[in-house]
C-alpha cells in the first residue's frame, strides 16, 4: 500500500478542500493517506480532518497572532519577530522553515507520493520533500492568483506532474511556464 501526503492551506471550506475530500475517500482503499494543514483556521468539515494534523512550527508561521490561544500564542511571538527581521533582511525565511518541517516529516514517514494540493504555499512546501513521487494540484486561474512579476518555475521543475482543475487552468498556466508542459496535464 502506498504511503501518500496531500499538504493543504487550511481547514477553510472551498473547492479544493472538497476536492481533496472526495479523491481521499477514492483512494483510502488502496493508500494510507495522511493530510497536512499548515494553518488550522477554517471550519470545514471534511471527511479527511480525521487522518489530517497541522505542523506547530507551520500553524504558528502562518496563523494570524490574534486568534491564536494560550501556548500557541506564546510560541507564536517568537516566530512573528524572527520572520519580521529575516523579511527584513530579505532572508528567505519561508524556504528555511519548509525544508526543515519536510525534513522534520521524512523522518517520521517514508511517503512514496507527495502532492501539493493548491498552488502557493502548500505547492511550495511539497517541493521541498524528497519524496519518489511528487505532484501539485493547481486549482486556480493561475494569471491572476500569482503576481506576473513572480516565478515559480524552480518550484515546479521538482514535481513529476503538475495537475489543473480544468483544460483552461492548464492554459493559464502554460502561457506562464511552456517549458513545464510535458509534466502537465488536467482533469
């Protein structure tokens, strides 16, 4: 049986929290799944939050300060100044703390599939994993969710396939990077 994990934003309701519900209860039969949230804010309620659980050091980066309770918000503070020197500084935090949370997880799990199931954050923390599988899943109008001014192409290059919602997303982002379309397909 293989050993996947799908990385996700959050718990918040949308298309592609649903989505990765309905692929998960396909494949539970035939793969032991696991689902990383990286921010627990949200209210979904998806079939998938029970085989799900959200990195500290991830939820602490990315939740807002506010909302955070008790411990969290304690641990929290630390990481908001740091990431508000190192910004600051134009030091890639972000990179620093995907490469040590993918580190961290391969430690723990031997994943054969890694997939990043929305474009942005969650696409950027899949690539940094050395799984023999990766995949991302782009679930949006790619010109106009990512600023033209920002390349993702090294993200991408890492990925065995990268997966769109439709024939027109697929498009989108093609016009953006070409050199990606043998990896390229829809659904």
């Amino acid at each position: 049986m293989k050993k996947v994990l799908f990385i996700v934003p959050s718990k918040a309701i949308g298309g592609t929290n649903s989505s990765l519900s309905s692929l998960i209860n396909y494949l539970s039969p035939v793969c032991d799944i696991d689902v990383m949230i990286m921010c627990s804010k949200g209210e979904g309620r998806y079939d998938f939050l029970s085989k799900s659980y959200c990195d500290n050091l991830l939820n602490s980066y990315y939740s807002n300060y506010r909302e955070l309770k008790g411990r969290m918000k304690l641990t929290s503070l630390p990481l908001k100044i740091i990431k508000s020197v190192f910004l600051f500084c134009r030091i890639p935090i972000e990179k620093i703390i995907f490469r040590c949370v993918a580190k961290k997880y391969q430690r723990k799990n031997s994943y054969d599939i890694v997939v990043g199931f929305s474009e942005g954050i969650a696409m950027k923390l899949a690539s940094e994993f050395s799984a023999p599988i990766k995949y991302t899943w782009i679930h949006c109008e790619y010109d106009r969710a990512v600023d033209k001014n920002v390349s993702e192409l090294l993200y991408y290059e890492k990925f065995n396939g990268i997966i769109c919602v439709s024939n027109y997303t697929k498009s989108l982002f093609l016009n953006r990077y070409p050199s990606l379309a043998k990896t390229t397909t829809y659904i």
